[in-house]
C-alpha cells in the first residue's frame, strides 16, 4: 500500500544552517533515500525549494486568486516527500522514525486515497 512521508519544517529552518551543515543534512537525506530503494520501498521522493516561491491557487465563483509566498499564516512548509509501497501503516511509521528528518522536522505518514476508476 502506497505511503506519503511529508516532511513538515519550521519555515526559515533552512536559514539558521551553515553551507556545511546544509550539505551534510541533504546527504544524510540521500543515503536514507538510497536505504529505502535498496530495500525495495522507495516509490518516488524530492527535496522542495522554499516557499518563498510558491504560489497557491484557488478558484472560488469561476474566478481564480493567485496567493505568492511566503504564506505569513504557516508555521510550517512541506520541505520534500518520500512515497513508500509500506504493507502496512506501522512499517510506514517506523520508516517515518528512521528518517534523519525527524530529528528537525515532523514527519507527516498518510495512505494514499484509492482510485476510481470510469465506470463508462
């Protein structure tokens, strides 16, 4: 069954760490990445810039509002992801408590809501 690890983290993180420390952390990242593709687990995964970039879009009464951040209202920002194929919730979790993320970040585990298929 397909997981989600969203990495939360506190927006402006990435600021307080040197080059150095940055680097090491990124690396740390990709050995974890490379474990879990070894293990056969590793679905996809990506490291996001900041959301000092992003735009948020919405369409409310056929009318479209674009937002750019940063967005003042969250503490957080979706900083990267890695999509699991868990057999269950638990091994997701633990992968979850093995990612050095976690020890900065929360990690954030959700299945992956089913399909529907056309019934045409």
């Amino acid at each position: 069954m397909p997981y989600m690890l969203l990495i939360m983290e506190p927006r402006g993180q990435r600021n307080t760490r040197t080059e150095a420390e940055g680097r090491e952390v990124y690396e740390r990242m990709l050995r974890f990445g490379a474990d879990l593709q070894a293990r056969g687990l590793l679905l996809g995964s990506a490291s996001l810039q900041s959301d000092a970039g992003a735009s948020r879009v919405e369409v409310r009464g056929g009318r479209r509002q674009v937002l750019d951040g940063p967005f003042a209202e969250a503490k957080e920002m979706v900083g990267g992801f890695f999509l699991l194929d868990c057999a269950t919730r638990e091994q997701a979790i633990e992968i979850a408590a093995e990612c050095p993320a976690a020890q900065w970040c929360s990690i954030e585990v959700r299945s992956l809501a089913p399909c529907y298929e056309d019934a045409t």
